[in-house]
C-alpha cells in the first residue's frame, strides 16, 4: 500500500512539475506576437487507473475566432490601403476654395478673362490672363503626374507585396512538412504550429484566404475566391512583372501582350499558370486594394483631369451646335451645322427605337483611311454605339458633299443625308426613314484648323494646345487617343502668348482691341456654356454623360474625390474597430491572461505540496516498516 501511494505521488510530482512548465512558459511568452497559450491534459495510468500521467501539450486554440480574425485582418489592410491614397489623390486637388487648390486656380482664370473683358485695351490684364492660363494648366497637368506617381508606387508596391506572399506560401510549405513529420506529443509542435498561424495571419493581410486543416495536421490555404495556393507541401509559386514607371496609357487587359502593367500569376508545382487578376481571384487584403486602385480608380481620376483638360481647350476653341428639327414629310430628324469639322469632333444622334428606349450613336470623324476604331469607353458615352468615318483634312477639298456623303456610308439604310435649304455650306440634314427615331443631335465643332489659326472669324481661339509640338486639341483618335494624357500635356498656345492682343481681337468682325466680345465669350463658354463630359468620369453616374459647364465640372471633381476619400475614411474607421473586436475576441480565447495564470500556479503549487506530503508520509511508512 505505501508503494503504491509512493508511485502514484511521485507520478502526481511529476505532472504537475510538468503543467508548472507550460504555465511558466506562458507567463514568459505573454508578449510574443503569435503566441497560442499552452494547456497540458493529464490522464490515469496504472493498473485500475490508479496513477496518473501528462497528456498532450496543446494549443488552446479558438478556431472560429481565428478564422475571423484573418478576415478581418484582410479587411483591414483593404481599407487602410484605400484610404491612404484616397486621401492623396484628394491632397492632389487642394483644400476647396484655396488659391492654389484646383478649383482656385480656375477661378483665377475665369476672374482674369472678366477683368479683360471688362478692359480689353489693358496689356496687363492680358498678360494676367496668359499667366493664369498657364498656371491652370499646370496645375492640371501637376494633379495628373500625381495620379501617374501614385500609380507607379501601386505598381512598386504590388512587386513587393507579391513576393513576400510568395516567400510566406514557400514558408507554409516547409512549415507544413515538418509538423506532418512530428508526432502531436512532441512538445516543439506547438511551436511550429505557432510560426504556421503566424505565416497564415501575415499572408491574410495580403491576400484574403481560407486555411483547411488537413487529416495529417497540415493546412491547405485557397483564396477567398477558392484558388488553391498550397496544397499541404505543395505551394504555388507567384511572380509579378512589374513596368516599373506608369503613364496614363498604360492601363491594364487581360491579354498580357496589351496590358501596360503588372498582374500577378500563379504557378503550381506542376507547371500550370493562373493569372490572379484576370480571373479575380483576390478580393480583399492589401494586394485587391492596390490592383483596385492602380487599374480602376486612379485610372478614373486620370481620366476626369484628361476630360477637364479637353473641355477646357475646346470652350476655348470650338463651336457647341445643337441640331434643331427639320422634317420632310413622313421622315423627321435634324439640321446641324458641322462647318469646320475635325478629326475627333465627335457628332452624337440620340435614337429612340419601337420600345422607347434611347442610346447614342456617335459619329467619329478621322483624317484616317480607313478609320481607327474607337471604343466606345473613349467617348463621352461608354454605351453608345461608336461609327468611325473619313473626311477630308484641312486644306483638302472640304467639300461639304463629301462630308454629307461620309456620313451616309456610316449611318448607313434607315437614315437620309442632304444639305439644309439655304443653311450653311457645312450644314447637315439628317432625317429617319423610318425604325429609330432620332430624338437629339448635337456636336463640339473645333473653329481653328491649327494651333496657329489665331484670325478666327468667330469668337474662339485655341489657347490652350497638346504638348510641346503645340498640336491643335480637337480629340481625335488617329494616331491614337488624343485625350489620353492631355492633362499632363495642356499648355498655352505660344501663338497666342506671343500675341496677346489675339485675345480680344476678332477676325473678320467689326471688333478692334477694345471689344469685349472674345473675353467675354470665352468666360461664358467656361462658366455658363453646357459642355458634355464622359461618362467614364463618373461624375454624373457611372453610365451618364454629364452635362454641365466646365466651372461645374471642375467643382464636381473636387466634390467627388473630397466625398470618396471621408468615405474610404469612414469605411477604414469602421474596419480598424472590427479587427480590433476580433483581436479581442482571439486574445481572450487563445492568449495568455496573467491573472488566470497565476491563479492555475498557485492550485498547481498546492497540488504540488499535496504530492509531496504524500510522497513525505509515503516515504515515512516505509522507513517504519523497514525497521521493524
């Protein structure tokens, strides 16, 4: 009997000299990041159980709040990526109202053209015009470097970020063979175990993953969409290439051959590739956050700034007609006046069919024979239906019959084409006969024939012009889309800088350099004349054009970018609290609590004594027996 109270104390010493250990272990370790509390079970041994001895140590792992957790983490560095450069991209435009904010900038200039018109004679306040021109355009163009600069960083960013996911799948790999490859009572596998959540936590801020633990104590991760990137010991390997510094054509496609940027593949061990953006396979985390930015909303702000730049050139230097209804007999359409039409001043036909919906046809002039297409993205309708057509260039024989006849060949049965009775030599009837009826009609007729055709007969002027060749704007697409990048490349006609009486005097009118007709036209066109912007800009709805004066437009930029970066705010506020529950929920679960382990010490420590007093009497019983 007294051996056997030996034995069972002794056994009783040993576990709770072991539970002791973990406890101490958890005490030490209740900083360390990923570090999973330790618990160790105890089980009967003996003949009729009547010993005890130490079971497993195991983590005490909550699996739910785990898993959670890694959501969140996800979520979380999504949000806090968008609205970092969403707050950047809305620094880019300036605090509303400042003078050097965009939208002060603009006003400068608007305030200029007033001041001459209200003293055309006055060569300072020409100048001051020229200067404030000058300082709109680069205040634009600096906006869109900006756009360009974030980009480029996006694009470094997601090099970066790429590789450290593809070093932590290797790693999980590795990790995973050697917790196979130890058994559950060696007590370094909760340590491995530990580096693997740790690993699987750092790539969930990356990527948004689901980790499925395995039969055999390893884990397989997928993406949120259920790409698999590890298979136990397998994992995929990923590579970026990067394009290092981005420019506002280069935009992202499915088809690598015509993607100006990176995209992130996938390769399996057995040689199979996955591109993981074109199939969408990452959806939140750091990585869906930067692809998001780089491919979708930086591309927009892009485009916004390269729209305002247009309309800004173009009130300056283009006619707006607006089609007014013509009918002849049963047929009905419009009379529009097209004189002095140029490659890429679009002509838009709004038709209406038998059910009463409406869409945009958009007739697209070029010099080009045959003609470029155009997407229908590249128009101020992403919807429309987009038909290319030739005309004559400048200088050409610009009869207006060839022009009258182009137009036939596009629109082609369903429509008749002809001159206006006693309208102008460009003047176009277009009537239905029969299907669609046309319901609108209406064009942005550029005045100037080159960036040097100053002596306009009317009241506009090509002030503003493309790049450093000084090209007249008029938004063609024949050597590709001249609207892409204008914003970094809008700058003052140097014709005009170099004649600034231009300004003010009218060719072929009865205005000498103290009229105020040109300025004072000129300001109307930007602060009152209803322009059409692209739907692409999405400042009035994703899938509208926007009508409005580029004064409104300019205003409605700075809402829209003000407006998204407090929500991007708000969005990663509400987010950094749900990963902040999260890691609570999993520290309460899983981590180490001081209080809680001291009080287990000191029951073990009781426990302890209680052993060895055992032990004590045990001991004491067997000396007795010996001296008898």
């Amino acid at each position: 009997m007294a051996l056997d109270a030996f034995s069972t104390a002794t056994a009783g010493l040993r576990v709770t000299q072991a539970q002791i250990g973990i406890v101490s272990q958890n005490v030490a370790n209740v900083g360390t990041a990923g570090y999973v509390r330790r618990t160790i079970s105890s089980v009967t041994s003996g003949p009729g159980n009547s010993g005890v001895a130490t079971g497993t140590i195991a983590r005490a792992l909550d699996t739910a709040a785990l898993k959670q957790l890694r959501a969140e983490t996800s979520g979380a560095a999504y949000t806090s990526l968008m609205s970092g450069v969403r707050t950047q991209l809305d620094t880019l435009y300036g605090r509303p109202g400042d003078s050097s904010a965009l939208d002060g900038v603009f006003n400068t200039f608007t305030l200029s053209l007033q001041t001459l018109a209200a003293n055309p004679t006055s060569t300072a306040a020409r100048a001051t015009v020229l200067g404030a021109a000058q300082d709109l355009a680069n205040r634009i163009g600096g906006a869109a470097n900006g756009v360009q600069a974030l980009r480029s960083g996006l694009e470094s960013q997601l090099s970066g970020d790429t590789e450290k996911a593809s070093g932590l799948l290797a790693q999980l790999a590795k990790l995973n063979t050697r917790i196979v490859a130890t058994s559950a009572a060696d007590p370094s596998r909760p340590d491995l175990e530990d580096q693997r959540d740790q690993a699987l936590n750092s790539l969930s801020g990356l990527i948004d993953i689901n980790a499925v633990a395995q039969s055999d104590g390893s884990v397989s991760v997928l993406t949120g969409s259920g790409v698999t990137l590890l298979d136990r010991s397998n994992a995929a390997s990923l590579s970026f290439n990067a394009r290092g510094t981005l420019s506002a054509n280069a935009l992202y496609a499915t088809d690598p051959a015509k993607s100006g940027v990176g995209t992130i593949v996938a390769t399996t061990p057995g040689g199979g590739q996955i591109d993981l953006i074109a199939s969408g396979a990452i959806r939140s985390g750091s990585i869906a956050a930067a692809v998001e930015l780089r491919d979708s909303v930086l591309p927009q702000a892009q485009r916004q700034l390269d729209d305002l730049a247009a309309g800004l050139s173009r009130a300056m230097s283009d006619r707006l007609t607006t089609g007014l209804p013509a009918q002849d007999g049963t047929k009905a359409g419009f009379d529009i006046d097209l004189t002095g039409l140029s490659a890429g001043n679009a002509i838009t036909l709004t038709v209406q069919d038998g059910s009463g919906t409406q869409r945009n046809l958009v007739l697209m002039p070029s010099y080009q024979s045959p003609p470029p297409s155009v997407p229908a993205g590249a128009t101020d309708d992403a919807n429309a239906t987009v038909i290319p057509f030739t005309i004559p260039k400048p200088g050409a024989s610009r009869d207006p019959a060839t022009i009258r006849s182009a137009i036939t060949a596009a629109l082609g049965a369903g429509y008749e084409i002809s001159a206006v009775p006693g309208g102008e030599a460009g003047a176009v009837r277009i009537l239905s006969t029969g299907g669609a009826t046309l319901v609108a009609a209406g064009a942005s007729v550029t005045q100037a024939t080159s960036s040097g055709d100053t002596k306009i007969a009317g009241t506009q002027i090509p002030l503003f012009v493309d790049g450093q060749s000084a090209a007249l704007y008029t938004g063609s697409f024949d050597d590709g889309a001249q609207l892409t990048g204008f914003a970094q490349r809008i700058t003052v006609n140097p014709t005009v800088a170099g004649n600034a009486a231009s300004l003010v005097t009218v060719s072929g009118a009865a205005t000498g350099s103290g009229d105020a007709t040109r300025p004072q036209a000129l300001y109307n066109a930007l602060t009152s004349a209803q322009r059409t912007f692209s739907s692409s800009s999405a400042i009035g709805g994703i899938n509208a054009p926007t009508r409005s004066s580029v004064a409104d437009f300019v205003q409605g930029m700075i809402s829209m970018q003000g407006a998204a970066a407090a929500a991007a705010q708000d969005l990663n506020e509400g987010q950094g609290i749900a990963l902040s529950t999260a890691q609570g929920r999993f520290a309460s679960a899983s981590g180490v609590n001081i209080d809680e382990e001291m009080s287990n010490l000191i029951a073990l420590q009781q426990a302890y004594s209680a052993n060895a007093r055992v032990l004590t009497a045990a001991r004491d019983m067997i000396d007795t027996l010996l001296r008898i």
